[in-house]
C-alpha cells in the first residue's frame, strides 16, 4: 500500500509545482496585457509536457 501511495504523492507534488510555475509564468505575462492570451495557451502547454515528462520519469524508474 506505502509503495502504491508514494509515487502517487510525488505526482501530487510535482503537479502542484508545475500549477504553481504556470500561475507565476502567467501573472508575469500578465504585465504585458496583449500576451495574456497566448501566455496562458502557452502555460497549459508547458503543464501537459512537464506532467507527462514527469509520468515518463517514475515509469523509467
């Protein structure tokens, strides 16, 4: 059961990082009003990349 919860806390983790970076990458693009638009597409690419990335990672471990 600790071996199925672990990995699943990491992936929590690193999720809420990854939210996190998207939301300071989009307040900072934020500054810059006609960037919002394509800031937050561009966001929401980075967080599917770097949450399959991360899947791809526990998988090869």
């Amino acid at each position: 059961m600790n071996s199925l919860s672990r990995p699943g806390g990491i992936g929590l983790a690193s999720t809420s990082n990854a939210l996190r970076a998207a939301f300071r990458l989009r307040v900072f693009l934020g500054y810059n009003a006609r960037y919002v638009q394509s800031g937050a597409r561009e966001a929401s690419w980075m967080m599917i990349l770097s949450f399959y990335s991360h899947n791809g990672l526990l998988i090869s471990l």
